[in-house]
C-alpha cells in the first residue's frame, strides 16, 4: 500500500472534543497526522508530547471557559485566529472534533469553519449533540452551531449523545459508559481519517463521502467490530452490531446510507474479503444505499476491524434534540415509516431563511430558548418566518 502524500491534522475543541483527542493520541493506530487542542480553558487542555495545544486568549473568559456561551466562543476563536491558522498551515486535509451544546464546541467549531472554508481546505467536522435531559438552552446552542456548520463546511457528522445510553445497561456506571463513547468516536475518526487519506484496495474517497452529505441535514451513528482467528469475519460483524453506539437494528434499518470499511492484515485473501462484504449487506435493509472499502496495513498482523458509519437524512428541521431522540429510536415497521412520512408531508415546516443565512443577529432572542409554536420560532417576526421581502421607500 502506498501511502497517500496529503498532510492531515485532526483539531478537537472544548474540553468534551479534547477528551476524545486524549484517546486518539494514546492509540497505536494512529499514523502520521497532527493533532491539535484548542480550548478556552487552560486547565482542560491536553498535556501531551503528540499534542499541539492552543489556549484561546481573549478580554472574555479569563482563560476560564466560556460559561456557556457560544457567541464568546466564537469570538475567543476569531481574536485568536491567525494564530489557528498557523497550526494548519501546510495541512490539505483537516478532521475536526467537537460537542456542540456549550460555549467554546459551538462557537469556536463555527468561526474555525469559515476559517477553513476560506482557505479551501478538505474537511470532515465530527460533533456530537447532548442529550435530552441537558435542557433546552444547550439544544438549541447545538441546533444553531449545526445549521451554521451546514451551510459553511462540506461533510459534518452529527451523532446523537443519547445513543451512548441507548443499548446500555442501567447498572453501567456512567464514567465508564462516557469512557467507552470517547474511546469509540475516537476509533471512528481514526478510522474514517484513514479512508480519506491512504489508497485503499477498494478505495473510499472524499468525493464519495461529500456526495452522501451534500445538500442533506443528517444525523449519524457509528460502531467498529474486531475480531482474530479463524472465525474473525463473523466474529467482527457480530462485534460491530453490538457496537454501543451503531444503534443497531433501529437506526441502521432506517438509514439512508451507510459507509463501511474493512481494515486487515497483508494476509487478507479474496475470499475473507468477499465473505466480510456478504454478511455485511445480509445485515442491512435492502433500500439503504451502501459505500463499501476496503484496505490493508503491514501492522494490522492477522487483526481484522471493520467501520461502520450510519447516515440518517432528516426531513424535517429540528428545534430541539428530543426529534433527534425519537429520530435514533424510529421503529423499522413500514406501516410506522409510512404514517411517520406522510405526517412530514401535512406538516408545517419552518425552512431556513434568507435573513438567518446573511448572518444577521436575532438581537437578545440570540441566546435564549426560542419560543417555538407549530414549527415556528415567534421570536422571529411573521414577515420574516415567511420569507416576505419589505421594501421600503427612499425619501
């Protein structure tokens, strides 16, 4: 295998994406890519040699945090920027990490995108969205700093916190449990940085992966399978569908497109390969639409890991995560989907409008919870929810 001449370099935000990046940089799969960790809080950046940490110096937080408030997140990025910029310098490739729903996550991810729209770099943003219990208030952050990540980067890979819990035990101890979901997404952003950048027998590209999110408002899940021995092709499926957070058989059934990669040994044979796929495509539902790779490292030996990322297209705009919620818990009944369907068409919908993509401010409403009635935000004015241009006349 020839390795990919690209220059990559994963960027983590806030506190909750540094811990996922703890993980990435203690892993020994890691190859050949910069990891950086930018905060506004001094005590939570990462202390490690394979890590470039970044404060985010501003008038604002004190080098505290941002308390909550993604506009000073973003503004704690923005007065910092050309120094974030010379951490990327010379990177074509960048993957970024965030949780959107708090200050520094929402702010900074947004103003970092413009940033990386600017200088056309390729990028893949991983965020993840709170759970319900978090309340309103940090939904509606994660909700805003979703839409603007949309409209600024190309691929963003939303996953839902609440499938941490979904397929966990109740007597599971929740640092444990949070333990297992960094160690995951960890291993997917690895996994799905490693599809980008190296030249695979079946290749993956970024094209394929932009394509599959173009235009399109998702939610994802995600799981990896590993497996040695003599029976590691099933014993690998069956390790991803249990994978914690794929949120299997419910949510992968009603995706819409589902990304997989096989990664082994140089041993793998032809016949491992087309037995992996097989089962792999039993496993799904027949409508979904299916991006397949696969690839082989020297330090893989006779271990074999199989990725999975699930793409759920929403058709609705949500105004708070408990949609996501029902979302991640769709039942597969096609009777369910078709009511479920035709429930959208008779809706209401809220769709973006012109004044929001300007970038114009909502003034105080900006960060407090809207106040949602059928769909529609009444903090914003009729004229504007419904998309009416006013012209006035110049005296």
């Amino acid at each position: 295998m020839e390795e990919d001449k690209i220059q990559s370099a994963i960027i983590a935000i806030g506190g909750s994406g540094g811990k996922i990046l703890g993980n990435i940089a203690e892993s020994d799969e890691l190859r050949d890519i910069k990891l950086i960790h930018v905060d506004t809080d001094e005590h939570d950046l990462i202390d490690n040699k394979n890590v470039h940490s970044l404060l985010l110096k501003n008038d604002w937080t004190d080098n505290q945090g941002c308390g909550g408030n993604a506009v000073t997140g973003e503004n704690a990025a923005g007065e910092n920027i050309d120094l974030i910029k010379d951490q990327i310098e010379n990177i074509n490739s960048l993957f970024v990490i965030s949780a959107l729903g708090r200050g520094t996550g929402s702010g900074a991810a947004v103003r970092i995108s413009r940033l990386i729209k600017e200088t056309k770099l390729r990028s893949l943003f991983f965020v993840t969205l709170p759970f319900s219990f978090e309340g309103k208030e940090q939904q509606q952050t994660a909700n805003n700093s979703l839409r603007k990540l949309r409209k600024s980067t190309d691929i963003v890979i939303p996953i839902p916190n609440e499938l941490i819990f979904d397929n966990c035990p109740e007597d599971k101890k929740a640092l444990d449990a949070f333990d297992t979901a960094n160690s995951i997404l960890a291993h997917c952003i690895i996994g799905m940085s490693e599809l980008i950048r190296f030249r695979g027998i079946i290749p993956i590209d970024y094209s394929s992966i932009k394509q599959a999110f173009k235009n399109k408002d998702a939610i994802c899940s995600f799981g990896i399978g590993r497996a040695n021995g003599e029976n590691k092709i099933t014993e690998a499926v069956d390790d991803l569908l249990k994978s914690p957070m794929l949120g299997y058989p419910d949510f992968v059934n009603n995706a819409d497109v589902v990304i997989s990669s096989l990664i082994a040994g140089q041993d793998l044979n032809i016949g491992d390969m087309k037995k992996c796929l097989e089962i792999l495509n039993s496993k799904l539902n027949t409508s979904v639409k299916t991006i397949i790779g696969a690839n082989t490292f020297a330090n893989s030996n006779e271990n074999i890991k199989i990725y999975m990322l699930s793409v759920q297209y929403q058709k609705t705009s949500f105004n708070d995560n408990s949609s996501i919620v029902k979302a991640v818990k769709y039942s597969s009944d096609p009777k369910k989907n078709r009511r479920r369907k035709r429930n959208e068409q008779l809706s209401n919908e809220q769709m973006a409008l012109p004044f929001i993509d300007e970038g114009l401010s909502l003034g105080i409403f900006a960060e407090v919870n809207a106040t949602i009635h059928h769909d529609q935000n009444l903090d914003i004015p009729t004229f504007q929810r419904h998309g009416i241009s006013i012209m006035l006349d110049k005296k």
